[in-house]
C-alpha cells in the first residue's frame, strides 16, 4: 500500500450534500437476493416459454413438460443413470465450446468459428492416431489430446492473425474457416486418413484402451451401457480454470476491459493487438479440445467424413449468451441446453412433437436477453453535462 | 489582421447600451432570463440577450462561460430551463432544430454537419427543401432521376453570389477546412435563414481564409441578416462585430458597441476581475507538508527533467496539429498549459505520455532515453472520461485498478492478490470521496464527477513521477476539484513532474508555477506578472503580447 | 453447348443467388447496418419458396412467398438491431441459428420420409438456361446503382449510412429509412434463397445455403459497396462455385473437396488484400441512437 498518501483526517471534510446525484442502490445483501432472483426468474420465464410453445402447438402442456424432463433426467420407474448421462453428454462439448465463445467474446471479437476450431482438433486428433496406430494407449490418447488442442489453436490463431494485422473482420473470416475446415475434414477422410476397409466414410475406429472411459457402471443402469465418459471432467474442470483465468488473473482482467471498451484499453497502454490473438488462440484450443473430446467420447472413436458433433459449435453461441457470457452462468445454461436437447428427442419419440421448438426456445430467450441489455443501455442516464 | 470594415448603419444604433432588453428597439429575436442547469451547474444563471436585424453581434467568453449553451437553445438543440424568447416580440418555443428553421434560424456549426463522403453538390442538396413544382408528373419523375447538382443549384447560386467558387464535383472530405465551411455556411444560408449563429467559425481558418469570411459576413448582415457571432479572438470582434456582449461563468458581465470598447477591456471582462482575488488554496491544511509524508516517502528527486524539443505531433486524420512545440518541465514544478479546446490539446498531450508518435523532434527524461510507463513511472488523465478512461459497463473496483493489475505487487504467481486489490480500491474510494455504495457498482451509475475522481484516483495514487493531466477537474464541484489540486501539489511536492492541461484559466492559474498557452499548434509561455491576465486574455483571443 | 459456353452459364447461374442476397445487404449497408443474418434469411427464403411453390403449384408464387418470408426475419433482426439499437454482429448471429435451426427442422417434419418436394415445380428457364431471376439479378444490379446514386432516396440512405446526424439535423428519419433498408435486404436475400432451392432441381437440404450469405457479405465488401462491382464479384465467386461442382468434370485436377473450399478461401484471400476498408459507410455498424 502507498503510504504516501494523505490520511483520510487530513482531506478537508466535505459535506454530504454536494451536488453529486448518485441513484440509490441497495445493500449488497440485498444486490445478491435480485440477482439470485432474476436468475430463478429467467429459469422461471424459460418454462414459462416452454409452457406456453406447448400450448400454442396443441400438446398438453404438462404432459410434454413431464415428457421432456424424464428424456432429460430420468424417471422413477426407468432410472434416472441411463437419462442423465445423455444429458451429460450432450453437454460436455457445450460447455468447451460455450466456454470458447466466452474468451473471444469478451475481448470484443464476435468469432463464430467455434464449429471449424473443433473439427480441425479432432481432425489432428485423427491423424495423430492414425501415425501412432501402435504407439501404446496412454501414450496415444494424451497425444491425441496435445494435438487436439494443438490444431484448434491454430484455426483460432490464423483469424486472429486476419485480425490484428490485416483488419479482416473475424464473423467472416471464422465462417469461412469453418467451411474450410469441413471440406478438409471431408477431403482427409474420404482420402488417406480412411478406414481400411474403404467402404465407410469415417476413419479407423480406435482401440478401446485408446478412448475414454465409461463413468456409471453398467450395474446402476440396468445393464444397459450408458455413454457418459471421463471427457466430462475436463468441461467440468475448465469451468472454474476459465472463470479464474478471465477474474483472477491480469491477463483476463486486461482482455476484459479491451472487450468493454478499446480505447481505454489503448490509453491504459494494455498490449491490445496481443490480447486478441492470444484471446482467439485459446478460445480455438478449448474447442480443438471439445473436438477431441468428442472423438474419445464415442464409441467407437472414428471420425466421420461430415455431421461430426453437428451444430455444437453453432449452439454455444445461445448457451454463451443466456449464460451472460460468464463461466458460472455457462455451466447453467449448457446444462439446460443439454437437457433440453435430450428431453425433446424424448418429446419426439413418445408425443410426436418435432424438436424445432429448441430453436424457438433458443431464439427468443437469447433476443431476449439482448433486447433488455440493449433497452437497458438506452436508458442509463450517464452523463448530464 | 482584418481590417475594421465599413458599417453600414453604425451611426443609428445607440451608444454603450447596458439596459434590460425591454428598452432595445424591437430586435429581431430577444432572450431574457435564461437559465440552464447541468446537474449541479449553472451553465446559465438568468441571462439575457438580443439580436437585432442587419447586426452583427459577437458572443465572447472563455470556455465553459455558456456561449455556447446560449445558442444551443436558440438554435432548438436544447432547451432553457427557464426564461423566454421573442421573435419580434412576440414570444416563441423553440423546441427542435425544425422549429428553429421554421422561424429562420440558421446555424454554423464548429463541428460541422457535414457528411464527408458526399460531395459538395450532395451536401447542399440533403439540406435543400424539396422543389415546390406544381406538375404531379414533374414531381414524380424528380423521384426517379434526382440529381444533386441541380437540388443544390440554389445553395450554389447563393455561394456565387457571395463570391465563392465551390467546385459542385469535389468530395467534402478532399476540401480544406475553410471551405467545407463555406459549405456549411451556404447551407444554412439556402434555408432562407434571418439569423444566422456562427460557433467560433475563425477556428479553424487561415488568414487569408477569415478576412474572406469577414467580407461575407458583412454582406449577408448588408442584406439584412441578423448574425450572432460566438467567438473568443478579440482582434476579429473589434474587426467585424457591431455589438459585443460578454458573459462569464453563465452571467451576462457586460453588452456595448464594439466602437465602445477595446481590446483590453474586453479581455477584462472576460477573465474577470476576481482572478487576483481568489481564495488562496494554497492555504488548505492539506496543502502544506505534512511530516509524516516527508518521513515515510523521500521525494522521488529534484533532478527530474522532461524535455520536449521541437516536436511535432499529427492530428487524428494525419493533420500537422502540433508545431514544433518545445517545452521544459522539472520535477517538483507544474506546467500549466491553457487554451481553447480544438487546438491540438489531445494531440500533444498524448505525445507527452507516449501514447503517440511524434513525427518529428524529440523527447527526452533526464537527459536519456523516454520510456514513459516504465521509465518514468508516467500518469495520465485522458480528456474523454466515457471514452478513454472508463469502462463504465465493468464495476468502480475494477476500473480503479486498470494499473494496479500490472504492477507485480499485487501479483501473486500468475494470479490477481484480491484482497489487496479490493482494500486499495476501496482506499481510494475513501480517500478521493468517490461516492458510490461499494466496490460492485458498475461505473455507469455514478455521475460524472465522481466517474472522473475515479480516473484522477488511478492516476494519481500510483506515485507516478511524470503526470500530464488534461482538465483534470472536469465535472468536479468545487470541494472535489480543490481536493485533486491538493493531490496534484503533492506529487509536485514528492518531485513528479506535472503537465496540466485546462480550459479553466483560474484553475491554471492557482495550479500552475509556469504556464502556456496552446493556440493554432503553437505554444507560448506566459510570463508571470501583474499584467498577467489581459495578457492570457490577449493570447486566448490569438492576439500577440503587447511588449 | 461448348463446355467453356457451358462453364460461362453455370457461372451465371451460381452467381445469381451470391449477387441478389449481396445486392440487398449492398444497400442495407450503405444505410449503416450490417446484417450478419443474411444466410439465415436466405435459408428460409429458400424453405419457404419450396412451401409456397407446393401451395401455389407456382413457382413464381413461391419466389413471392419466400420474399416475404425474408422480409419478416429482416424485420424481426431490425426490430432489435436498428430500433432498439442493439448489437448488430450478435442480433445477426442468433437470427442466424434460429433460423438454420427452425428451417432444418421443419423442412425434416414436412419433407422427412417422401421426397415430397418433388411435386413442385422449378422456375422455368427463360434464356440461356437461365430463370427469371438471374435476369431480375442482372437488371437490379444497375437499376440499383441508379437508385443509389440519382435519387433523393438514395442519397438520404447513403447520408444515414455516412453521417447519420448530419442526415437526422438534414430532416431523414434515418431509423424509418434503415429499417426499411433492412427489409429489402431481407427480401432479396427471401428470393436468393428460393434461386437456391426452386432454381433448378427443386430441393431443400438443411444448410443449404452452406455459407453463402456470409460469401455475399464479402462480396459487398470486396464490390466496395458498389451494386456494380458486387456484380463483379459475384461471377468471381460464382465461377469458384461452379469449379467445386464441375471442377473435375471441366478437367481441373485438384480433389473435390478442396475445389468446394475454393469460394471460401478466395473470400478470404480477398478480403486479406483489401483490407482497406476506406470504402466502408463511416457509420457502418454503428447503432444510431436518436439524442
């Protein structure tokens, strides 16, 4: 601490009245309890909206809400492992690529190349294991991880290169790298990185060792396999590293304020140009990663010619954003993304009912938040000189 | 110089005239008692004003006096709290810039309203009312095939007629200064304007350019305009100004005839004769040493020394801004630098910290290298609060610490130490009375004043060895603006080197131990002195120095 | 037909969709607004008109029908983008996916088991191969560039673009003249997309579009946000789509993959060497906030 300053006894006392027109604000405890509040009425308001969809597309609405959360967590009679760990599932490359998004977001860089960063670290995944069939399996999978990263790092490094030194917008330069992305995909597997046989458009399937293992013993699902997989504690564990990294640490601090506002940034003297491509390199590493995550996840390991973890890269942007583009939220709004997902494969099967309401869900919750942001930033009265 | 020009008419309008309003011959438009309240400031305080037709009446006062607010409101950009206007006497609201138009007010921008990727023809045209032609069909067809050179005719008929030549093809942008304003002065004048209101329009010319613009000036009031001149550049209103009112501090001080009056007086009335008079700070308990200070932090040293020399600093759009500024600051001294804003302040005063090259001369710190940030351990107020010193989205702790997060002392490994950080947030928080309820508001809800004790507090609690400040007490009642001099005399008390610049002249004058004006690029010192005022006046009204 | 007349057509007719959707964001644009959402809006002009053909047995009435279906995702991305004046990039990303979602999903309830679009009929083709809306293409291209330029609404668009307070002290309402803007961007993207799926084979795959609203963003870039040179550009473009379906076919040795990459890493090649973006409207994605 400065000692030199003056102690507060010293300042000339000033009187409380001048005429500084601060708006009240609750006690802390009291912030707290909105916030919590308006959290559970987000929460609220999103049933709600389920609710109401339901009741305009002539389902029952109960039933379906009760349809849905069984396809998400389970039932009574069915058990609730076989449910939950498709949730889970479906979750996991959510919350990495969320995740991603977050970074690049809150450095004020509107990426949207989440889907490409994650097929291109299971693309090298890919190719690592196809160079190191024999290698042993620990060996291979934490290669496959390394790599995996590796490559999701580079297609995130080369927009924000595009960026920092050729000014080239990034929501088109990761769009257009997404495509790339999925035609090299294509191109390698149909190609030289095939499955052996040649008949399947996907690659060689990995050696069991190789991939991740099942977490709920058969036996507490009725012997049936579920697929929840050791991936999901690398989301889980990312979760509070990002929140860390982006709150804890002087690097996120700084990539914080560059997002909020550049120029200030500039005048601070923060390495702006840096924080960008640094921003954009991890946020393709955590999605190079679900990639791999993805692929070690499977079955059976290969990685398919197209449709590869479809539109996971696409939906983070929502789960991003609902999630108020910060990690704790994230975990939530994954969550309820995954759930939802599953819960209405359930919904189709058993009621009928077509999962297009996902995306009327998505949409209008995430206009939502960004119509009352947008509304509420037009309102703050600021400055009055 | 221009020269005084021929008045026509001079000879019927009464002499040294300081009544109310009401005893005036029926000017053309009349504002009695206006008021106009920012938050905790006057900018008006009951002020009254007239314009009569074929006169050209100059607004004079420095900055923040409330020209122009005064004018904002005549023009409809803004409305009085209080007070009335007449137009010929009978009263009028003015509630929107249409209206103005409509009761053929007219107004010349500083920052013009121009859209520089038109051309001249465009520009003229945007503005031009609609062709009033009888035929339906000439009226659709003028829908299908428009062309801008022949909507702008009468705007460039008008321009010729007062003797400029406007290339009708030329992009806005590609024009010099001086004449994009002739094209914002033709376009208001193709609205059949009365009145016109001109902001300080000699700021941005030349020579040559305002004697030009003068001759036109006095045309358009020959022809029976009504002009109102805002302006600070006392030789240019004793030049061409009929009648000149003064207003200071949001008062009217003082409204005659420019053939009554001089230059000296003028500056007078501007500075105010309270300057030499104004309760001394320097006498704050605050102010004086304090032992403890002197005992637990020796000063930096003495021997700080930051030198500029000859340099020169472009603008934001590669324009020579700065030129060939030289200047000396010592470690233990503040260096007041004054001036009206629009004359390369941000543009020095960013090369001074480094935040911008300088494309010629140099900079130099006790005589070695300029490394500001590392070496010298540098502070800097930016002019622009919400635009360059705030994040106002993200929380009051936060953006107290945008230094304190790069400085290892509050690092530990690779992470933030929280607590410390939050404790000399909510230090500054106390010491620099920033009111706000706690650490986790977010900035946008304060006002401004205390958004800017926010920037000074960040700044300033550092120990930064070279400060430059740029109205560093902007937005500030009185008590919070004495309480950051005393801040910024104690770190001239610990030997940083200051920099300061202000619009406010009293500000500089109780701040400073040297001064200059910055005007058109160039600085000049002041000398200190008992004819201090008059001469900053003088300066500030771009008059050289009587020996 | 030679196989280089052959190419020269194909050309034409890939180009069609990549030049409506980038002239209507060409004026969007110019009015200040940039629309991310543009592959959403073509993908549901391109659902729609299949749903319109079928309904109208008309495949003109199903181009009308999918221009409307784009003119009220524009007005919905404008509500939020223009009016309440929040991010543009964000608000044109999530129009985006709720649109890929909501067309995915509903082609598959409508269209899932039978190959029921079958029964719609395709534009027919006028000359040369080509349907009526590559001439509608090829005559907005100058029709567009004169409304630009030698109109009163034109230049009240482009002063929104420019300077919008300049515009709002001139007397344009320059919220109104974006809005509408964006709709007629949001239409003709409507009627690239039915060019997409009602233009030849009819048929709708989710994802159609397959990026080609963003390549129309680059075109109106690359065209320096000029209806002439989106022309141009567009048949650069349209000739790299054509090399990813015929490539092979036309004797081009390079695998099939990398050809269909080919639109994409041209955009992006291009738009590395233009980096300059000095055309640009000044005010381009700045959300205008009336003081």
């Amino acid at each position: 601490m400065n000692e030199s300053h003056p102690m507060p006894s010293q300042v000339p006392p000033l009187t409380p009245t001048q005429g500084d027109d601060l708006s009240r604000q609750p006690s802390l405890w009291k912030r707290a309890l909105l916030v919590a509040l308006r959290g559970f009425l987000s929460f609220v308001g999103l049933a709600l909206l389920l609710l109401l969809t339901f009741v305009v597309l002539r389902i029952p609405p109960l039933k379906a809400m009760q349809t849905l959360w069984e396809g998400a967590f389970g039932s009574a009679e069915e058990g609730h492992w076989y449910a939950l760990s498709a949730t889970l599932v479906q979750t996991t490359p959510l919350l990495l690529t969320s995740l991603s998004i977050v970074i690049a977001w809150r450095a004020g860089l509107f990426s949207i190349g989440a889907q490409g960063q994650l097929l291109i670290g299971a693309l090298a995944a890919t190719a690592l294991a196809r160079i190191g069939e024999h290698w042993p399996a620990v060996c291979l999978q934490a290669g496959m991880l390394a790599v995996g990263v590796t490559g999701g790092a580079i297609w995130g490094w080369i927009a924000g290169w595009l960026r920092t030194r050729r000014n080239v917008q990034e929501v088109i330069s990761t769009i257009m790298l997404n495509y790339i992305a999925q035609y090299l995909v294509s191109w390698l597997i149909l190609g030289i990185l095939r499955e052996k046989g040649g008949h399947l458009s996907e690659s060689e399937t990995l050696p069991g060792p190789v991939l991740f293992a099942r977490l709920i013993p058969m036996a507490w699902s009725d012997g049936i396999q579920t697929s929840l997989h050791t991936g999901v504690l690398f989301a889980l564990i990312a979760v509070p590293v990002i929140a860390v990294l982006l709150f804890r640490t002087p690097w996120g601090f700084e990539l914080r304020v560059l997002g909020q506002n550049a120029e200030a940034a500039r005048v601070a003297r923060y390495p702006s140009n840096g924080l960008r491509l640094q921003a954009m390199t991890l946020s393709g590493a955590l999605c190079g990663l679900a990639g791999v995550i993805e692929l070690l996840g499977s079955s059976t390991g290969s990685l398919p010619a197209s449709g590869f973890a479809y539109g996971v890269g696409f939906t983070a942007i929502p789960v991003a954003l609902l999630g108020g583009l910060h990690p704790i939220g994230i975990l939530f709004s994954s969550l309820f993304f995954g759930a939802l997902t599953q819960g209405s494969r359930n919904l189709e099967q058993n009621a009928g009912v077509s999962s297009v309401l996902i995306y009327i869900i998505q949409a209008v919750a995430v206009l939502t938040v960004v119509g009352v942001r947008a509304w509420q930033a037009r309102h703050t009265t600021g400055e009055t000189e | 110089m221009p020269e005084a020009g021929d008045r026509a008419g001079a000879g019927s309008q009464p002499a040294a005239w300081t009544g109310p309003y009401a005893e005036s011959p029926s000017p053309l438009f009349a504002m009695a008692g206006i008021v106009k309240q920012y938050g905790a400031t006057r900018a008006l305080d009951g002020v009254d004003f007239d314009v009569r037709t074929g006169e050209i009446h100059a607004l004079l006062g420095e900055n923040g006096a409330g020209k122009s607010t005064l004018m904002h409101i005549l023009a409809g950009l803004t409305r009085s709290d209080a007070g009335e206007i007449r137009r010929l006497g009978r009263p009028v609201s003015i509630g929107s810039p249409i209206a103005a138009r409509s009761l053929g007010i007219a107004m010349v921008h500083q920052h013009f309203t121009l859209v520089p990727a038109f051309t001249v023809a465009e520009n003229l045209a945007l503005d031009a009312p609609p062709p009033q032609t009888a035929s339906l069909s000439k009226r659709l067809s003028a829908r299908f095939r428009y062309s801008a050179s022949e909507a702008a005719e009468r705007a460039l008929q008008r321009a010729a007629a007062l003797g400029w030549q406007l290339d009708a093809n030329v992009r806005t942008a590609d024009l010099s200064v001086g004449t994009q304003q002739r094209v914002e002065i033709v376009k208001a004048l193709a609205t059949e304007a009365r009145l016109l209101i001109f902001d300080e329009p000699t700021a941005v010319l030349s020579g040559d350019e305002i004697s030009e613009l003068f001759t036109v000036l006095r045309r358009l009031r020959d022809e029976g305009c009504a002009i109102i001149l805002i302006a600070h550049k006392l030789a240019e209103i004793l030049a061409v100004a009929d009648r000149v009112t003064v207003l200071r501090l949001g008062e009217r001080v003082a409204s005659c005839t420019v053939a009554a009056t001089n230059a000296d007086q003028l500056a007078a009335w501007m500075m105010g004769s309270t300057l030499e008079s104004l309760p001394a700070e320097t006498e704050e308990g605050a102010g004086t040493q304090l032992p403890q200070d002197a005992a637990q932090s020796p000063p930096i040293g003495a021997s700080h020394h930051f030198v500029a020399d000859a340099i020169h600093v472009a603008g934001d759009r590669g324009e020579h801004t700065i030129r060939g500024v030289s200047l000396s600051v010592r470690g233990g001294e503040i260096f007041g630098i004054g001036g009206v804003d629009g004359n390369g302040q941000t543009a020095l005063a960013e090369a001074l910290v480094g935040l911008r090259v300088v494309t010629s001369g140099e900079r130099t710190w006790n005589g070695g290298p300029f490394h500001p940030g590392s070496f010298p351990a540098t502070a800097y107020i930016p002019q622009d609060r919400r635009q360059a010193g705030l994040a106002v989205t993200m929380t009051v702790g936060d953006n107290l610490l945008f230094d304190a997060v790069r400085s290892p002392d509050f690092r530990r490994g690779p992470l933030l130490k929280a607590r410390p950080l939050r404790q000399l947030a909510s230090n500054l928080i106390r010491m620099f009375d920033i009111r706000t309820p706690g650490l986790d508001y977010a900035v946008s809800a304060l006002s401004g004043g205390n958004q800017q004790k926010i920037v000074v507090a960040r700044a300033l609690h550092a120990n930064p060895e070279w400060i430059v400040a740029m109205n560093p007490t902007r937005g500030l009642d009185i008590h919070a603006t004495r309480f950051v001099h005393t801040q910024l005399r104690q770190a001239r008390a610990r030997g940083a080197a200051i920099v300061v610049f202000s619009t406010d002249l009293d500000e500089l004058f109780a701040l400073s131990d040297r001064a200059a004006i910055l005007s058109g690029g160039v600085l000049t010192e002041v000398a200190s002195g008992s004819h201090k005022t008059t001469q900053i006046g003088l300066l500030l009204g771009g008059m050289e120095q009587k020996p | 037909m030679s196989v280089i007349g052959g190419a020269v057509l194909g050309t034409v007719t890939m180009a069609t969709p990549l030049l409506l959707a980038a002239l209507g964001e060409n004026v969007v644009q110019k009015s200040g607004v940039v629309n991310v959402g543009l592959e959403g809006m073509m993908l549901t002009g391109a659902l729609m008109a299949i749903i319109g053909t079928q309904w109208t047995n008309n495949p003109y009435l199903g181009v009308v029908v999918a221009a409307v279906a784009g003119a009220i995702i524009a007005l919905l991305f404008g509500l939020f983008a223009v009016r309440l004046g929040a991010n543009q990039v964000v608000v044109g990303v999530v129009v985006n996916l709720m649109a890929l979602g909501l067309t995915g999903t509903l082609s598959r309830a409508l269209y899932g088991k039978q190959q029921s679009f079958l029964t719609a009929t395709p534009l027919p083709h006028l000359l040369w191969n080509q349907t009526l809306l590559t001439l509608l293409a090829l005559v907005a291209t100058p029709m567009l560039w004169w409304w630009l330029n030698r109109t009163r609404g034109g230049l009240e668009l482009r002063a929104c673009g420019e300077q919008p307070i300049a515009a709002e002290a001139s007397g344009v309402p320059v919220l109104r003249v974006r809005l509408m803007a964006v709709l007629f961007g949001g239409m003709m993207a409507g009627i690239a997309g039915a060019c997409l799926s009602v233009g030849d084979v009819p048929t709708f795959n989710e994802g159609m579009s397959a990026g080609r609203g963003f390549i129309a963003l680059a075109i109106v870039t690359s065209g320096r946000w000029n209806p002439w040179g989106c022309l141009c550009a567009a048949l650069i473009f349209g000739c790299m789509d054509q090399l990813g379906v015929q490539g092979q076919a036309l004797g081009v040795n390079l695998p099939h993959d990398l050809l269909l990459a080919l639109p994409y890493v041209v955009t992006l090649l291009i738009l590395l060497s233009s980096s300059r973006f000095s055309q640009a409207p000044a005010s381009l994605g700045r959300p205008y906030r009336r003081a």
